[in-house]
C-alpha cells in the first residue's frame, strides 16, 4: 500500500497535463493572446489559436481531438461564419462567442452544434468554467459517439449539473436505471460506467484546482495530496482501459 506524505507535490495532476485540447478561432491578435496565456496555465490543456476558420481547419486536421473549439461569430473566411461547427461538431464541442444582440443568430449557431452562445466580450476567467464543462463532456462522449440518444446526452449532462459520488447517484440524477445506464456506456463508450464517472471527478477537481491557483498566485488552493495519489494511481494502472475516451476514433 503507498504511504502518502504530508509533502507538498510539486506538480499537482501531472498524469493529465495536456490531454485535453483547446482552439480558440479569433480575428482579434489581442483576444487570442489573452487566451493563449491564460489557458496555457492550466496545464491540463493543449492550447491552439486560429485567426481564420482555414487556420482552424489545419489546426483540426494536425492536432486532432480538439475536445473544444471557442470561436467569434464573425469569422466569415470560409463563405459561412458557422462553417467550423457544422464541419467539427460531431467530434468537437463549440462555444461561439458574439458581439451581436441578435437571438437568431445565436439560434443558429445552437442549431448547427454549439454547446454555448456567449456575448462578446468573455474575460479568460469568466471562459474557464465553460472550457472545463464542454472539454470534459468532450471527452467523455463527443455527440459522434451519442448516435443521437437523448439519455446518453442526459447522463453527461448529469454529471456536470449533480456532480454524483457513484453510479447510484449518477444513475438517479440522470433519471434512468443502473441497468441501463450502465448499458448505454459500454454500447457508445466501449467502457465501463464508472470509468467515466472517475475521468469525471478527477478532471473537475484538476481543473479547478488549476484555474484557482492561476488566479491566485500568492495563496494556492489545498490540495488533498491522499487523494491525488489515488487518483494518479488509477489512472495509470489502467490507462489501457481508459483507452477509449482519447482515441480520434
């Protein structure tokens, strides 16, 4: 059995740095160097900018799964300023950020895929707690993989709104049966249930651990050290098992 310390750890979560993916599509330099150096400090992240919809295509097409794309509205280099989400969506989760008071507009994009429509302009810390959200439930089950089943939809959505300690609770947020809930993972995901619910939790607890000991340099959160060592300690025993949740496929 591992002893845990009371020593500090000098790089908290480092079994998930860079496996989540960010693209932020902006034809403002100065909002995606905001973007770059924020995000860059949380660094579970792999952080990318696009200042046109066909630099986000290359971006795509060469650093591919991009669990999260944020992209201004008004990116029209393309002929259609919601080109990349109609192109990416099944595999991508999109915010769409907008300068425009139309509510058409933000139908549409909703329409074509977008998690989120948020008004123009979105400081880097206001963004996090959405990055966080739509990354993860990314990874957990891009909507290619839902094959449009609105209760494999409903139970990502549940962990995030409930926030479950197991699958029983998990199972009840979401309204369905153990049974099922269990059943709908293996037949979309290829993983067991509860593999989804740990990459969950640990994720949640990474990336706000993360985003406020970006925001406050001088007091860094605590961190529970026992319970980042089991944590670290599952993951890599079966990083094999946990295959699926990060293959392109």
């Amino acid at each position: 059995m591992p002893v845990h310390s009371a020593q500090a750890i000098v790089q908290p979560y480092a079994f998930l740095y860079k496996t989540l993916t960010l693209l932020f599509v902006d034809d403002d330099p100065v909002l995606l160097e905001l973007y770059q150096t924020h995000f860059s400090d949380i660094p579970v992240y792999r952080v990318f900018t696009a200042a046109s919809s066909a630099d986000a295509c290359r971006i795509f097409k060469e650093h591919a799964p991009v669990n999260l794309c944020v992209q201004d509205m008004g990116i029209t280099d393309m002929g259609d300023e919601l080109f990349l989400i109609r192109e990416y969506s099944p595999q991508t989760a999109f915010i769409v950020l907008t300068g425009c008071s139309s509510a058409e507009k933000g139908w549409l994009a909703t329409a074509a895929g977008a998690k989120a429509v948020l008004d123009k302009p979105q400081g880097a810390f206001d963004l996090m707690p959405f990055a966080a959200r739509y990354s993860v439930g990314n990874l957990l089950c891009p909507d290619r993989c839902m094959q449009g089943d609105y209760l494999m939809r409903r139970s990502v959505d549940a962990l995030f709104d409930y926030s479950p300690k197991n699958v029983g609770e998990w199972q009840q947020a979401a309204g369905i049966t153990d049974r099922y809930l269990r059943k709908i993972w293996r037949k979309y995901r290829k993983v067991p249930a509860h593999y989804a619910l740990f990459l969950h939790r640990t994720y949640c607890r990474a990336l706000s651990y993360m985003a406020q000991a970006a925001e406050d340099t001088e007091a860094p959160p605590v961190l529970d050290n026992a319970e980042h060592d089991r944590s670290r300690e599952y993951f890599l025993a079966n990083r094999r098992l946990l295959g699926p949740f990060y293959s392109v496929n």
